[in-house]
C-alpha cells in the first residue's frame, strides 16, 4: 500500500550520525532507532525511544515522511496515512 506523500518523497542517503542530536543535547543516551525527515532531511529518534523526536519533528513541522536510517533497514512512513512505504 502507499499513498500520494510516499510516491512524492524521494530517498536520500542516510546522513552519518552519532545518534539523535536532541537525545544527545538534551544529555541523553537512550534512543532506539533513528529517522529521518525526507522534506528537510532533520534526523530523529523513533516512537521506541523515550522521547519520539520524529513523531515530534511531524507534529511541528507537518513534515508528511520519513525514512529509517537504521543499518539494512530501507523503509518509509508516511505519518498523515499511517503508511508504511
């Protein structure tokens, strides 16, 4: 299944990151996996993670996809139509 905002996003390459850059400035170590935003490209934990900072990013900014930047993982999500892409 996918939905208008799936086939609209394109795939970036996952940038190189150390983990969830607002875990870490907040002095946190705990996030589980790592998104990122395919609109403007903001890296952030998943719903997994005690503070869901991508859920947050969307919630924010209305930012439609993301993608997972996890090591053989190459899916999308669509937050508006709760599509797996």
């Amino acid at each position: 299944m996918t939905c208008v905002h799936l086939e609209a996003a394109e795939k970036v390459e996952p940038p190189e990151v150390d983990g969830c850059p607002e875990c870490i400035a907040g002095g946190f170590t705990d996030w589980v996996h790592l998104r990122q935003c395919l609109a403007c490209g903001h890296v952030a934990c998943c719903d997994s993670s005690p503070r869901r900072h991508a859920t947050q990013h969307f919630l924010l900014t209305h930012h439609p996809v993301m993608q997972s930047i996890e090591p053989g993982e190459y899916w999308r999500w669509c937050f508006v139509h709760e599509t797996v892409g």
